[in-house]
C-alpha cells in the first residue's frame, strides 16, 4: 500500500517595504526563486503597506526604517497590530542604531544590513518564520552600544527633572498628537502645552517633535 506524501508547507508570504524601487526589484527576484518564499507585494510609501499589510496579513515583513511616511519606529506597533500574525525583519542601514535599539525595546527580534548577502536576509526570513530571532553579527556591537547610551540617557532624564505634567506632555508628542490634541487631552489650554513643549525642548536640548518622540521611546517613557 502506498504511504501518503507528507503536506508541503505552505510558501512564507513576504512584502518588501523600501523606498528604492531598484532595491526592492532586486530583493523581489532573488527572494522569488526561493520555493519556500513568495512575494506577494512590495511598496515604497508608509500608506501603501498599512494597506497592503490589512489585505494581505503576510507571513513577513522586510522592513526599512526610512521609509516615506512612517517616521521612525512610532508608528510599528501599530502597524503590526493590523496584521498580528506578520513577523519583522528590519533592514537596517548606517546610522539606524537609534531606531534599532528602540525596535529592540519593542520585541523585534531580526534585524539585517540592506547591503548584507542575500543568504543572511534569507536567514533572518527563515529564522522568524520559524519563531526564532536573527540578529547580523555586524549589528551586535552599534545596538549593544546604543542601548547603553539609552540606560544613561534615562539617568539623564532623571537628573534633569521634568515635572510630572511635562513626562505626560512629553509622552503625547511622541505618540505623535499636536498641541491642540494634547491640550484636549490633558484639559489644558493650548497656551499652556506650548509652553510645557518649549521648556521639555530646553531641558533635553531638543530641536523638534521627532527628536522628542525618539528621546522618549529611547528612555523609556513610552513604547511603540
């Protein structure tokens, strides 16, 4: 009697979310002759893969920190609310230590050099699909490095002392609300959240509300 073949997993399905369409072709060709992959859409502004990502629900996302639109890691947790079941690769690029720390805060567990060999994204792919985190050795060194600088800079926070009004004005900005909102919020007069904005901006010797909202993610104030 002849035995029945065993079921063939089903192939990862995979978005591509990166600003430069040559990049994105080319990840898409190479990841396409994988018989384990599929690719299923790919997209160059933030609105675009919120979308995709609610059609689709993909296995995987690879994701690139400067794409238009998203801002940063603020609006990643959201993000994967939307699509619960989808797992991250971030891309990473020079200079992304920052937001890679912030991501680590936020329980990603891979992370990839853009410019890395195709067989360690494939790597990372797997690895997440497979439950797992995947981490590029050259990265281990700039994240352990950025999140000690984000330990002192709690300390630092501290030492600074906003008050306990500025933390909740400070925590609204970085969760991306304008003054209006936040005076709406807090029942309080515009007025008065411009003033607590500029004096957090003074103490913490920031220059703007991105800066603000990676401040406090970074130390801890909020989480994406």
């Amino acid at each position: 009697m002849r035995k029945p073949s065993r079921t063939t997993r089903k192939a990862a399905r995979i978005v591509i979310a990166d600003p430069y369409p040559f990049f994105r072709r080319g990840l898409r060709a190479f990841l396409t002759e994988q018989p384990d992959l599929s690719v299923v859409a790919d997209c160059g502004q933030a609105e675009e893969l919120l979308q995709r990502c609610e059609e689709l629900h993909p296995d995987v996302l690879l994701l690139a920190l400067d794409l238009p639109g998203f801002d940063g890691v603020v609006p990643l947790g959201a993000l994967l609310d939307r699509s619960p079941r989808t797992k991250c690769v971030v891309l990473a690029t020079p200079g992304d230590e920052e937001a890679l720390a912030a991501c680590v805060d936020s329980g990603l567990s891979a992370y990839v050099m853009k410019d890395a060999d195709p067989p360690l994204i494939l790597n990372a792919i797997r690895a997440v699909r497979n439950g797992g985190p995947w981490l590029q050795r050259e990265l281990t060194a700039r994240l352990f490095q950025e999140l000690r600088e984000a330990r002192s800079s709690q300390r630092d926070r501290a030492r600074v002392g906003l008050t306990e009004r500025e933390n909740e004005v400070l925590s609204l900005v970085a969760e991306g609300l304008r003054n209006a909102q936040i005076a709406e919020r807090l029942f309080i007069s515009e007025r008065t959240v411009k003033v607590h904005v500029s004096s957090i901006f003074a103490k913490l010797r920031l220059k703007d509300r991105v800066q603000a909202a990676r401040y406090a993610i970074r130390t801890g104030l909020v989480r994406v």
